[in-house]
C-alpha cells in the first residue's frame, strides 16, 4: 500500500451495477485495502450515499450445526498456500513413518 504524508491517497472510480445487482470494486482499491476474496463489508445508507466499509466487529466464535465455530475472518492468499505447504509436510512425514509390510 503506497502512503503520501502518512496517508492512502484519495482514490475515485465509477463502477456499474450489473443485472445481477452485483458491484465490482476496482483491483486497485481492493489491492489498496487488502480486500481478498471472502471480506466481509458492511453497507449503510447515509441520505443519497451507500457508505460501504469492511466488516468492523471480528466474526468470532458461533454455533454452527451444533458445533462451536471460530470464524477469524478470511486468510490472505499466501498464507492458504502456507497452509496448504504444511499440511503436504505432515502427510509425507506420517506416511514415511507407515510401517512397511
């Protein structure tokens, strides 16, 4: 994120709404806020303005089909990667431990 003085500069854009009712927020904004797939926003009306912020409680823990669930909000995208590299780790580790018959 590039900051000017200590500040994200000021970034406009016009966006369309398409037949869905869905709206695109610019790569370069989402890239500016880190908005990754999964972000949770929030949308308020404020006279003739949607204000649209990210989600500002943490999602924490819940009750899902009668199992407690603790929801930290979505992972970037190396860090799934990351993920992913220690969970191949482990299962080769364990697999290697396999007794031999």
């Amino acid at each position: 994120m590039v900051f000017k003085n200590g500040k994200m500069p000021f970034m406009n854009a016009i966006a369309e709404i398409d037949k869905s009712g869905r709206l695109v927020v610019p790569k370069k904004m989402r890239d500016a806020l880190r908005l990754v797939p999964g972000t949770r926003l929030s949308l308020k009306t404020e006279g003739e303005r949607i204000v649209v912020q990210t989600e500002a409680k943490p999602r924490g823990l819940y009750r899902k089909d009668g199992m407690l669930v603790y929801d930290g909000g979505p992972l970037p995208p190396n860090h799934v990667d990351w993920l992913d590299q220690a969970r191949e780790e482990r299962t080769e580790m364990l697999v290697g431990q396999w007794p031999k018959k």
